[in-house]
C-alpha cells in the first residue's frame, strides 16, 4: 500500500468519526450519527497495518486532526475569548487529535509485531488513551468515542454496567471487526482469534440487554415522583447587565415559572447564570424569587452566580418551598474560562488580573443533593456535565439536575453534542436527567437514555415531565472497573508477549 494510499485512509477515518457526532450536517439530536462511529476506526487500523510506530503515529495525527479540529470548530464562536479563540481551538484540537496519534503508533507497532488477540487488545488501547484524555490537563472527554451512542437504543445500555470505558472498548471493537473482514479476513477464521472475541461481542450484547431491561422495568413502575419542569428563557445572557436587561431576564423566567407551576409542576430548573446578580446578597430580585417560592409552594434551582470576599462562585442555588436556601458551587471549573492554570505559581499574577477587572471563580469542595417531594435533586454545572465521575462519585441521584448556558456557542454542534451527554449521565446513574439551558437545548432524558421532551436551540418555553426515583447501577456501584480490565489485560499481554 503506498503512503498515498494510507494517508487518504488515515484522512476518511478521520472524517467518518467526525460526522458520527452532531455536526455541521447534523445540528440536532439525531441518532443515525453515532452508527457510523462502529466502522470509523477500521480505515486507520488499515493504514496504520503494516508500517512502523512512528509512521503509525503520523498516520493516527492525520486522522485526530481530520476529527477533531472540526469537530472543535464550534470554539470559534466563544466570542468572550476573543482573539484567544483561534488559538485555543487549534490547540484542543491537536491536543486531542495527539491521542489518536498514539493509537496509531501502539497500534502499529503491536500489529507489527504479531501481538495476540488484536481484536480484543485495540479496543482496550483505545479506551485507555480515552480515558487518559478525560483525565490528564483537568481533562476533556469532549467526543469521545463512546459518547457518539447517546442514541442508540440497542448499545447505550452498557453505559450502566461498565460507565463511559465499556462504550468506548464496544465501538472501537466494532470498528476493529469491521477491519478485519475488509482488510483482515484471515484474522476471523483462526479459532484462537475468533472464539475471543464472538465471546467479548457477546459478553458486551448480554451486558447491555441486562441492563436495558433493568431500566425498563424500573421505567414500568408506577409513577411516584413530582412534576418538574426546566425553563428556557431564550435569552443570550452574554450581554451587558443593566438593571433593564436584568428586569427582563427575572420576568421571563418568572413568567414561564408561573405557567409551569400552573400545569402543576413542583421543581423548576432555571439555567446556569439565570439569576440576574448575586442570589446571596439578598437583593430585591432574590426576594422575588423567594415570595414566587412560598406563594406557589415549589422549589426551584436556579443559576446564580455568588459573591464573597476571596472571590466569585458559580452555583445552582436551591430555593424551598418556604422560601430558604441551600447552594452548591461548581468544583470543575473551566481552565482559562473559569479560572487560570497555575495563577499560584506566578507571584502577584492574581492582584494583576483584578486591577485589570479580570475576575475567576473559586471552586466548591463537595457535590450536594437537594430533596424535593421524596427524591434527591443533584445538580452539576455547564461543562461538569461531561465528566462521569462528578455524577458517579457524588451523593445518589434521583434527578441528575444539568444547569448550562450555551449560548457563546452559537447554533453549532457544540451545543448539540453537551446536551446528548444527559442521555448517557442519566443511564450511567440509573436516575433522570434534567437539563436546563438558557438557549437550548433544554430537556428530560429518562434512566433509559431515551429523551422525553426537549426545548430547541433559542427555544423559550419550559417542558414539564414526572420523574420518579432511581436505581443503584453497576458502574454507579464500582465505578470504573472496566477500565482497570483494560489495564490489567493489556498489561499481562505486554508480560506474556515478552516471556514468548
């Protein structure tokens, strides 16, 4: 095969993983996206078959770069970053894309040199350096393989026995299937490579009918919880706060508070940052909020930012139904958005930025749950959303509460692709997802993952849904135990394949 040829495969895997996540082509919830995920490695583990690690390496770099930078473009958008934009885009896009290149370099070198069970051990690569990448820099699991599955009814099950890890091994293991009967054949017809790997197909099919028909039973149970309803109120939060806009914003969702409420609802969610000033300094449009509470006997969670002496506080802020309040602060804060990457080891750096009116967040130290008519109400903000363990390791929900903003990002797929990830939180976690976005998208997704009523991109509205408790899950048990397998498999490979 000549470098010609491998590079356009490395370029076409590269652009079949782009369009199996919301983009250009694909600006809504639509599921048909994620399946073209399960045959998107197989043109790379082609290109990469037969060459050295550091040409694998190159080979893998392409395709990262052909997915990620535009599947990264909504960045662009972020008009708060100003020139940074451009910088910060093409850096997270090689950052990312650099994962894909190391796939393709131990890929390579591993085929080369005839590691058993590829089948089985190029999944599992894949998995690890997906989560690495979750994990290293704060981490930024943005597109992960697996999270292209948020609409498939068949495989998002998995997400409840083995969390994130198991969805990224089964699409990547489909890709590396599909590679083998176009490029491979000879690899299916060994016994010692087939029977493995029919098996883990297998293992991971029953994992996920397991758990899919868990979910459905404890969906099938009468109905027990409270009516909530998320609200949207449409409106583009990045804009000066004059006591006009701030007048306009506490109308709206007041406005559309009092009609859920009218339709019976219980909770109300309002958005991240929808709360016009600071919910802790007792101001007039807090005790708006507060009366609104006591007279139609609801709780609400809203989005407000709070202030104090060392600095300001992204939280949701509970508000009961006799008008008292409890808070949680966000403990994942954006780097460079939310807060700066080593201010502490720059000395006088932080007494600079707020002379020159920069001002960052302080992060919270606990998750919190708020009880509402017999259920547990946790809340997670904007881009702690896609990180798995925030929910997993926190107190148990029975409503997963999602409170964003999304509006710097424009009717992009960026948007798109946060939203989808309620889907997935919701059946890792065994409960109900809801999201709440000041311009979209704003919805229910039930401990399925199915959605069950939506609000658009600059939508305005508020949906309405009963939920009802959750469930115990295998990975809301364990955690991530499947990505200790994959440790632990490929680290006894590596020791086998030396000792032979």
């Amino acid at each position: 095969m000549t470098l010609a040829s491998r590079r356009s495969l490395a370029l076409a895997s590269g652009l079949l993983l782009y369009f199996s996540f919301p983009n250009a082509l694909a600006l809504d919830l639509q599921p048909w996206t994620g399946w073209m995920a399960c045959v998107a490695l197989a043109p790379l583990l082609a290109a990469v078959d037969g060459v050295d690690a550091r040409a694998g390496f190159g080979l893998g770099l392409l395709a990262g770069l052909a997915f990620h930078l535009p599947g990264l473009h909504w960045l662009t958008q972020v008009q708060p970053m100003g020139w940074g934009a451009l910088p910060a885009w093409l850096g997270l896009g090689a950052w990312c894309a650099l994962f894909v290149g190391l796939f393709g370099a131990l890929a390579a070198r591993g085929l080369a040199a005839g590691w058993p069970l590829p089948l089985l051990w190029l999944p599992a690569a894949w998995a690890l350096l997906e989560w690495l990448r979750s994990q290293l820099l704060t981490g930024f699991p943005w597109n992960s393989l697996g999270s292209s599955q948020y609409g498939n009814a068949f495989l998002r099950p998995l997400a409840a026995l083995t969390g994130p890890a198991g969805l990224d091994y089964a699409v990547a293991l489909l890709g590396a299937v599909a590679w083998a009967l176009l490029w491979r054949p000879r690899l299916l017809t060994r016994l010692g490579a087939l029977l493995p790997t029919l098996a883990m197909l297998l293992a991971l099919a029953g994992g996920a009918a397991w758990q899919g028909g868990e979910a459905r039973r404890q969906l099938d149970a009468p109905a027990q919880g409270p009516l909530v309803a998320v609200v949207q109120g449409g409106i583009d939060l990045d804009q000066p706060w004059t006591g006009a806009f701030r007048a306009q914003v506490l109308g709206a969702y007041l406005a559309y508070s009092r009609q859920a409420a009218d339709a019976g609802a219980q909770v109300l969610l309002w958005p991240e940052s929808a709360f016009p000033g600071f919910f802790n300094e007792d101001a007039p449009e807090a005790r708006a909020v507060k009366a609104f509470a006591r007279q139609r006997r609801v709780c609400l969670l809203i989005g407000s930012t709070l202030s104090a002496p060392d600095g300001y506080r992204n939280a949701a802020v509970w508000v009961d139904a006799d008008g008292s309040t409890q808070a949680y602060v966000k403990r994942h804060l954006v780097p460079f958005g939310e807060y700066l990457p080593l201010e502490g080891w720059i000395p006088g750096l932080h007494a600079v930025l707020e002379r020159m009116g920069v001002a960052f967040f302080r992060s919270g130290a606990a998750p919190s749950r708020f009880e509402a008519a017999g259920l547990g109400f946790v809340p997670l903000i904007c881009f702690e959303g896609v990180f798995p363990e925030l929910a997993q390791r926190g107190p148990a929900p029975d409503v997963l509460a999602l409170l964003t903003v999304d509006t710097w990002y424009g009717i992009t797929a960026g948007p798109v692709w946060h939203a989808s990830q309620a889907a997935l939180r919701a059946v890792e976690n065994g409960c109900w997802s809801a999201r709440a976005a000041a311009t979209g998208i704003s919805l229910f997704a039930a401990p399925d993952g199915s959605l069950r009523g939506r609000l658009g991109l600059n939508g305005a509205g508020w949906v309405l849904q009963r939920v009802g408790p959750g469930r115990e899950t295998p990975y809301r048990r364990w955690g991530a135990w499947f990505i200790l397998m994959c440790v632990i498999f490929m680290f006894g490979l590596s020791i086998s394949y030396r000792k032979t």
